[in-house]
C-alpha cells in the first residue's frame, strides 16, 4: 500500500472518531455538564442527541431523577439524656449539575458521605433539645421538619434540592433498653400490688358484711323461732288445760296410758316399782269409765 493509501486510511479512522466523538445522547432522566480541559462551559437539560468538540469537550452525565440516600443507623443522644439509635433516609434531587460540580465533584455518588454528614449533624443537634416521647409521638413531624431544614441550609450551595428527610426505625440501646424494661415490670408489679390490695380490702368489706347479715338474720330467726315455740307451747298449755278441765278422770286414764307406753312398752326400760304403786293401778283393776 502507498504512503498516499496509508494516510487516507489513517485520516479515515480519525474523521470516523471524530465523528463519533462528537456526539452524544442526553436521557430523559438525565442531565449533561460540557467542560472543556476541565472547565464548564455548558449545561445540557433537554434530552436527545447533542454536538461537542471532540477530543475538547467532555461529557458529565447527571441523573436528575429523585434519588434517596439512607443514612446508617448511630447512637443520639436527647434532651432528656436518654441515648436513642436512629437510623433514616434523606430524599434528594440533582437541580444544579453546574454548582454540583463546582462543590461535590463529577461524580453522582459523591454526594453520599457529604450528605450522610450533614444529616447526621442535624438529627443530633435538633434531637439534642427534645425528649424521648417527642420522638417516639406524633411530634416526630414537627421534628423532622426542623431536620429537614437545617439540611437544606446546609446544602443550599451543592445544587441540590432535598425533598424530605425521615426516621425509618428508632430503637433503645440494650442497656437502655432493660432500664426501661425493668422500669416498665415495676411499674406493672406496682399496678398489680395496688389492684391486689383493693381487691383484698373489698373481699373483706364483702365478707364482714355478710357475717354481719348472717349473724342478724339468725338472730332474728332465733327470736321468731323462740316466739313461735312460746306461742305453741302456750296454746298446747291451753289445750291440755281445757281438756283437762273438760274430763279430768278421762285426761288422768289418758296420761297414766301415755306413762305405760312410754315407760313400759321399750324392752330396755328397767323400772323398780313396788306393786302397790299407784302408777300400776290400771294393770291391777281397770279403769272405771264415768258417764259424761
């Protein structure tokens, strides 16, 4: 091949790398920083194809899309000096890829550790002047929000825009955490102690009235029982006594049978009576009926 082919083939080659790098292609997702030996002198946000300098000009791609940064957990210390593990994530956004450059450098993952700092710093001093139910309640926006400002202060020159920052889990320190269980097992013990202790007392009010009631009802039972007896035993006296005075020989025949029956009739009953006693008359001689 002649030096002329050569040179030709050569001169090829460079135009098609030209050609090549000259152009480039911005995503929809994405935005370019053009810098020229390293200085930027162009910033490229519409998406398609695009023109540089080729071997002048360089090409920093940047995702414009919201990105989000999880920070790793660590240990805080609060208001009230309890210590908290808090760990989270903070939601940002590429606005600026000209200041980002100037401030974080050309690559999109540089952000990160910086970030992480700056996040790091705000919990703990905002949650340095709040107490632990703060965090753990409803106050936890009110708290975030003050986060989430002084990180946007704190990157208002990186050419970002951060949209949110949030606690995605809080936990207690493991010695932390059995102070707090064994403050909470007393505190049930004390609970359990106090509801023991009025249950007994009303067990006793309970019982004692009831004795109260037992004792008053059977004395009352006693007196209406003894009255009643006394009623009867009166009206029997009253009974016998008119039968008696109805026909006193009949009621004398009558009590001294009764006496036999009862004395006499029973097997195991050992009387020592002398035969003339009167109580035997009526075995001796029957008894003389009179005419009413």
């Amino acid at each position: 091949m002649s030096r002329l082919g050569i040179f030709a083939s050569a001169l090829a080659v460079v135009v098609v790398l030209a050609l090549f790098g000259s152009v480039y292609t911005v995503r929809q997702t994405q935005q370019a920083l053009i810098t020229q030996f390293g200085k930027p002198v162009a910033v490229i946000t519409k998406p398609g194809l695009h023109f540089k300098t080729p071997f002048v000009q360089t090409v920093i791609l940047f995702d414009k899309r919201l990105q989000m940064d999880p920070f790793p957990a660590e240990e805080v210390i609060l208001g009230d000096q309890k210590r908290l593990i808090v760990d989270g994530f903070v939601e940002y956004q590429i606005v600026n890829p000209l200041k980002y450059y100037q401030t974080v450098g050309p690559s999109s993952q540089a952000i990160l550790q910086r970030l992480d700092a700056v996040v790091s710093g705000s919990m703990r001093t905002v949650l340095a002047s709040i107490d632990l139910v703060s965090v753990l309640t409803s106050d936890r926006t009110h708290v975030l929000s003050q986060v989430l400002g002084q990180v946007r202060k704190a990157t208002s020159g990186f050419g970002l825009r951060i949209i949110d920052v949030r606690i995605s889990r809080t936990s207690l320190p493991e010695q932390n955490t059995e102070a707090v269980l064994a403050r909470m097992r007393a505190e049930r013990e004390r609970v359990a102690a106090e509801l023991r202790a009025k249950g007994a007392e009303a067990s006793q009010k309970i019982t004692a009235g009831a004795e109260r009631d037992r004792t008053v009802l059977l004395a009352n039972a006693e007196a209406e029982a003894a009255a009643l007896r006394g009623e009867g035993e009166a009206d029997a006296i009253k009974t016998y006594a008119a039968a008696v005075n109805q026909d006193p020989h009949f009621y004398g025949i009558w009590r001294t049978l009764q006496a036999y029956r009862d004395g006499l009739a029973k097997p195991q009953n050992r009387l020592v009576l002398s035969p003339d006693t009167p109580l035997l008359r009526y075995l001796r001689t029957a008894p003389k009926v009179q005419a009413p």
